[in-house]
C-alpha cells in the first residue's frame, strides 16, 4: 500500500511538472499588469528571461520593461505604455498596458509588430514621451538601461 502511494505521488507530481504552463511552451498563463499591483520583481532585467516559452516565469510576455522618473534614479509608480502604427501617437492605438506600483509593464496580450510599433509612456499627470522609432519585439528592457537609456516617464 505504501508503495502504491509513493508511485502515484511521483505520477502526480510528474504530471504536474511536465504538464505546467512554464514548462509545456503553452503560455497559456494570462499576466497583464495593473496600477497599482505588485506582482512584479527585477526592474531593470530582460523580463524575457523568464516569461517566455519553457522559462519559469508566469505566462509569456508579448510586451514588459520597466519605467523610470525623468532622471533616471527610481522606477515610477503608475502610469501607461500606448503603443501606436505611427509614430509621436499618430496611426491607430494597439494597446494601453498599465505601469505597476514597481514601475514594472507587462503584458501576455498578443500585439502585432508586422509593420513596427511606436511606443509612447504617459505620467500620471497625462504627459507624454514617444520613442523616437519604431520597435519590432517587445522585449524593452533587453536594450533599455543595457545598450540604450533606461525608458524614462516625463
């Protein structure tokens, strides 16, 4: 009997290992940050590290970073990432994606950058900065604050 246990402990554990949403390339987790939410960890990494297909994180980010005062020094506390078809908020808004209490933005939404996305970040105050060209993954923070400045707020 004990034996019996042991076995189908194992399966059931194994089943739960080899069949989660981290592990099985799914992506299947839904992740959209919040205002206000705290979910999030590591500003300032490569949010792909680990959101990705067979990465530990929860869910597959399609669009994360992390945003930054005017100076640079800490992470803001809320605001919004538009993105655009055309640059400085022309064309057509693809999506809002909140700015968490962390500074941190994510999202596990599909967004199509076939013809390339122009990002902008909008304060709280309704203020708005555009990046400048357009961008063909959403993966921010892999150039953001390592090859290129850190994505600031206005």
């Amino acid at each position: 009997m004990q034996n019996s246990l042991i076995l189908f402990s194992a399966v059931l554990i194994s089943f739960f290992i080899f069949n989660s949403c981290e592990q099985d390339g799914t992506c299947g987790d839904s992740n959209i940050s919040q205002q206000g939410g705290d979910d999030s960890h590591n500003m300032g990494q490569n949010c792909m590290s680990c959101h990705t297909a067979g990465g530990k994180g929860e869910g597959c980010f399609k669009v994360a970073g992390t945003v930054y005062n005017s100076a640079g020094s800490t992470t803001v506390t809320s605001g919004t990432i538009k993105l655009y078809t055309g640059p400085n908020g022309t064309g057509t808004l693809l999506t809002n994606i909140e700015i968490d209490s962390k500074g941190n933005f994510y999202t596990t939404n599909d967004v199509n950058f076939t013809a390339g996305v122009y990002p902008g970040v909008v304060s709280s105050s309704g203020a708005t900065n555009f990046m400048g060209s357009s961008i063909s993954v959403g993966t921010c923070n892999n150039c953001h604050g390592v090859s290129t400045a850190k994505i600031l707020a206005p």
